[in-house]
C-alpha cells in the first residue's frame, strides 16, 4: 500500500470553539491508482488534500506514505518527503507570473539542487509530455488557461514523483481545456502515476478508475465513478 490515512481527524480552532472538519477518514490507495474524492463545496475535501499532500497535520489519526509514518517526523523532513514524493496541480495553476514556462517548469529541480543544464533538460521534457515544448519562452500572461494548467501539470511532473495530487485541476477550465487535462492525466496514470483528484464534478471524477465521496468530513462511500453515475441516488447525494 503507498498511502494510509487511518482514523484522520481534523479539527480548526476558531476562537473558543472546536471545529471538527474531518471525522475517522480512512482511505488506502495503492500505487499506480487513480482515485478521485468527491463532495459538495465545504465538506473538507482541500482539509483532506493537505493533510495527504503534507501541507497540513491532522488533529489525531495516522499517515504513512511509501511505508514512512509521516506524522512522527520534523517540519524540515516533511517537506523534504513532500518535495520528493509528491506533485501538486491546483485549480488556479500558481504558476509564477514573470518567469517563463520553461522556469516555472523547472522551479522544483531548482530547490532539489539539481544542476542547471539536467534542469533545462528536464524541464524541457516535461514539457514535451504535455505537448507545449513550443510555449516554453512564454510567460503565464501570454498562455491560455488550459496551457497554464498544462505548465502547472508539467511543473508537477518534472520531479518524477510517486504521487499526483490535485485539487479541482479543471475547475477554472472550460469544457475543451478540461477535457485534455483529463487525457493527461490518464496517460499519466497508465504510465505508473499514482494520482488523486479532487473536484465536486461527477463528470470529471468518471474519469478515474475509484471515486470516494466525501460529506461533511466522513468519508461516505467506496466503488467506482461509473457506479457513482449509473446510481441516480448516489450521484443526487453528492451533487448537493
Ligand atoms: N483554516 C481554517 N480555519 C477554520 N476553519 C477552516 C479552515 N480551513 C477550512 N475550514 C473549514 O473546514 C471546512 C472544510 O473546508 P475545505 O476547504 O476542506 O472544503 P472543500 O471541500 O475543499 O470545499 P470547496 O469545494 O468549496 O473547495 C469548511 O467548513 C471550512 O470553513
Ligand atoms: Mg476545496
């Protein structure tokens, strides 16, 4: 198994009150799956993401990734973890706004202290992959936005980790650009990727190979996306 949340709970403090957001989350992914996590606006799905993508702690439970349990380690070995082991994609791309695609590509391989040259190299091939290696010089103000998400994506990659995160990676996207970040994703995964994806769109979680539901902080369900939208129930319980 390469992720085990176990009895996660998290709970924000916001002044005197206790607010408990996840509650006795338990979910296992195995490498090469790719698992979506589904639930209406507010039910803790970006809580949960930081917690499996080590951004964030949770209150109780326990986390081990690739066999290491991540919640006794120091803030400096978690992100070491973090910068080894996973890549992140997020709604809104976070790509830095002066730098070129091909920098912004190869920004992670900067901080892991990989030499300048293999840096461009590396970069350019992740750019390759998802198909922009013409787009490299240019800045995020001169691309679209399904070629930002694509920058973003290849800025994930480039560090060649076991796992993809994402969090409603098509949410800023119209139906076309979604659609190819849809197909990159599935590449990726069949070539070996392990990803997580995360969105409140039924159509877009079909896409991967396991949906989990999620709804106020309990993790409701297990089977697959096309079971999800074959089940009328099912689909109106999380289309809230
Ligand atoms: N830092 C925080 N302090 C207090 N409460 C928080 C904090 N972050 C999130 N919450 C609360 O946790 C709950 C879940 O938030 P979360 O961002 O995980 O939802 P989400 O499922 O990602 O929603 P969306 O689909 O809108 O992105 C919300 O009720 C939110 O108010
Ligand atoms: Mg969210």
């Amino acid at each position: 198994m390469m992720l085990e949340l176990d009895h996660i709970f998290k709970d924000y403090i916001q002044g005197k009150m206790t607010v408990p957001v996840l509650k006795d989350v338990t979910l296992h992914v195995d490498k090469g799956e790719y698992v979506a996590i589904m639930g209406p606006s507010g039910s803790g799905k970006t809580t949960l993401m930081n917690i499996i993508g080590c951004l964030d702690v949770p209150t109780s439970g326990s986390y081990t990734l690739n066999g290491n349990d991540l919640l006794h380690h120091k803030d400096k070995e978690m992100s070491r973890i973090r910068n080894r082991s996973i890549g992140f994609v997020f709604q809104s791309f976070n790509l830095l706004p002066r730098q070129s695609a091909l920098d912004n590509v190869a920004l992670p391989l900067l901080y892991a202290g990989v030499p300048g040259k293999e840096r461009r190299e590396r970069a350019v091939r992740a750019l390759q992959k998802v198909g922009l290696e013409d787009r490299m010089n240019f800045k995020p103000t001169q691309l679209s936005g399904g070629q930002k998400q694509r920058v973003a994506i290849a800025r994930a990659i480039v560090g060649e980790p076991d796992l993809l995160l994402a969090d409603e990676p098509t949410g800023a996207l119209d139906s076309a650009s979604g659609r190819q970040v849809m197909e990159l994703f599935e590449q990726l995964n069949k070539e070996g990727m392990t990803v997580i994806m995360i969105t409140h769109d039924s159509e877009i979680a079909a896409h991967a190979k396991r949906t989990v539901l999620i709804r106020d902080g309990i993790l409701t369900g297990a089977g697959s996306a096309a079971g999800a939208l074959a089940d009328g129930s099912q689909e109106r319980e999380v289309s809230v």
